[in-house]
C-alpha cells in the first residue's frame, strides 16, 4: 500500500479532499442548479411549473423591479462593514499588542455571542432600542430625547444590528493578521524616525473620519452634515494622539490581509441578512433577503426568488473579485507569510 501510495502521490491530496468536495457537490453545488432551474421556470404552485429558456426575462424582471431594495441592501451591508472594521480594528489591536495574559480572556468574550442563539440575540437587540428600553427609556424619562423619539424601524437600528452580528468576523481575521506582526518592526520603524505623525495625521483623521461619517449619516437617513463634522473633529484627535508613522507604514500594510478577509467575511453574510431586517426594521428598510424570504416561502414564487437569489449572488462575486483584484490576494498572501 505504502509502495502504491509513494508512485501516486495525487491520491492522498485528493483523498483528503474528497469529503469536503462531496460535501459541497451534495449541499451546495447540486441545489443551486436546482434553483438556477427554478429561475426559468413559469407558472404556480398550483398549475405547476413549466421550464422554458424563454423565461429569462425573470432576470431583468427581478432587476428591474427590486434595484431600489438591492442598492439598500449594498448601502446597508457595507455601512455595517465600515461600522465593524472601525470597532473592530482597535479591539483587535489591543487584544494583540496590549492583551498580555488576559488575551485569552478577551478573544473568549469576542466570541462568546456565538453561544448564544442568533434569533434571540436579536430579539435582544430589539428589547435594548425599543422605545421604553433600557437606553432610550431613561433618556426619554429625564427628558433629554422627546417622547417621539425611537430608533427601531429605521436605517440604524438595522445596521446597528448587523454590526453587532457580525462583529467577530471582523475580528478574529483582524486579530490573527496582526498576532503575525513581528513588533521589533515598528520599534525599528520608530528607531527611523517614524514617530507620532502630527500634524498631518490629524488632517487625515479629519478628512476621512468626515467622510466616512458623512456617508454613513447618508445611509442612517439623518443629517450627514452633522455626522461628518463629529466624525471629522474625533478623527482629528485620534490620529492626532494615537495614530503614529510607525502604524501607518508598517502595522497597517502587514494587517491589510486580515482586513481583507473581515471585510468579505461581514460584506457577504450582511447583503443577504433578512432577521435583523425584519426584526430591526420597518417597511422602508428591508432588504433583498426579506423578499427572496417572503417569495419563497410566502407567495410560492419559485422563479422570481429563484432569479432574486442568482442576481445577488452575481453581485456579490463581481464585488469579491474587484476587492481582491484591487488588494491582489497574491500580495496578501505574500505579506501574511512574511508576517
């Protein structure tokens, strides 16, 4: 056997790989022709459906009909990744470079949500920014916030929880990429004079904390002026007191890897999220999983949610492959290994 083995060696690779092939050859591969099928069909649950190539026009139809809930949904999930990445980054970095012995500790409460169910993680959620809950209900009590404020069934409850979902898949990545960084770098960095970076590092905090909070106030549906003004004047004091040369030329570029993949891990799961969606939200901030949800397992609308979900899904991989072409995946490998 060993001898067999020795003058076929592609047979232990491709043995190691066969159950997970077979894995998704059976749960992935084999439905999703099956619903690219259904994509074509036409016709009812009741009449039955028909499979015709003439039924293409259901993509367009798909298309034409839900681009305002599609581009919601893009808006939404990469808001919540940008959300993410900016709480997520800094955690990271403290669990890494300022953990010590409770590094442990901390990765363990990162992940310790996962414990809990999805669904009733939600509900939670939806208890902690109803109207009388404990946030707004003491504000609202002493008068701070008017009695017709609320944050359910808006844009920001939904990305709000989105965030919080999806936290750790931005995390943990993060983490691991920077556990890899070698430190004697960046005290050589700073050895070369790659100090605090003042004060040009406040006027690149301030520009982009403005215009990732102003785009995020656009999203949030209120005032983005408001928004970009707070983010511009917190941007200008963190990188001016924290954010030094020594992060920029070397932390940074040796974590973009983790950064790359947190930011698929959360963009991916968050375009098709339908919980937060209906559980958060109202009316006007559903988003494309709550109608490919409601028309398969509601209307009975094979086809059109066939369509919807192969729309998407297209999306998605045109997305992935301009992110990876643009940070070039190679490269990213090349500076994980090296980390």
């Amino acid at each position: 056997m060993g001898t067999f083995l020795k003058h076929h060696r592609w047979i232990t690779p491709l043995a190691l790989l066969a159950p997970g092939l077979l894995w998704l050859l059976v749960f992935y591969l084999y439905p999703a022709l099956q619903m690219f099928m259904a994509s074509f069909w036409s016709g009812s649950l009741a009449t039955g459906f028909t499979f015709s190539l003439s039924n293409w026009t259901n993509y367009p139809d798909a298309v034409s009909t839900y681009a305002p809930i599609y581009l919601r949904s893009v808006l939404y999930a990469g808001a919540a990744t940008v959300t993410t990445f900016l709480i997520a980054y800094p955690l990271a970095y403290t669990i890494a470079f300022k953990g010590g012995r409770f590094k442990n500790l901390l990765l363990f409460l990162v992940v310790a949500p996962f414990f809990t169910s999805f669904l009733l993680r939600t509900v939670s959620w939806k208890i902690i920014l109803s109207d009388s809950g404990p946030v707004l209900g003491p504000l609202k009590a002493i008068g701070i916030l008017p009695q017709q404020f609320h944050v359910l069934a808006s844009p920001m409850a939904v990305i709000a929880g989105i965030t919080y979902a999806f936290l750790p898949f931005m995390t943990l990545p993060i983490y691991v990429a920077l556990e890899k960084v070698d430190f004697r770098l960046v005290e050589a960095a700073k050895d070369l004079y790659a100090g605090p970076w003042r004060p040009g590092g406040a006027i690149v905090g301030a520009i982009v904390g403005g215009v990732l909070m102003a785009v995020l106030g656009f999203v949030f549906n209120t005032s983005p002026l408001a928004f970009a003004i707070v983010g511009a004047v917190v941007g200008a004091v963190l990188f001016h007191f924290r954010v030094s040369e020594s992060f920029v030329r070397v932390t940074f570029p040796l974590s973009i890897s983790g950064v790359f993949a947190g930011g698929l891990l959360t963009f991916i799961p968050a375009i098709g999220d339908y919980v937060n969606a209906e559980l958060l939200g109202g009316p006007n901030t559903s988003m494309i999983g709550n109608v490919i949800q409601a028309k398969f397992l509601t209307e009975n609308d094979y086809p059109s949610a066939s369509a919807l979900s192969f729309v998407m899904m297209f999306g998605v991989l045109i997305v992935v492959a301009i992110y990876a072409k643009i940070l070039g995946t190679e490269e990213l490998s090349a500076a994980a290994a090296r980390a």
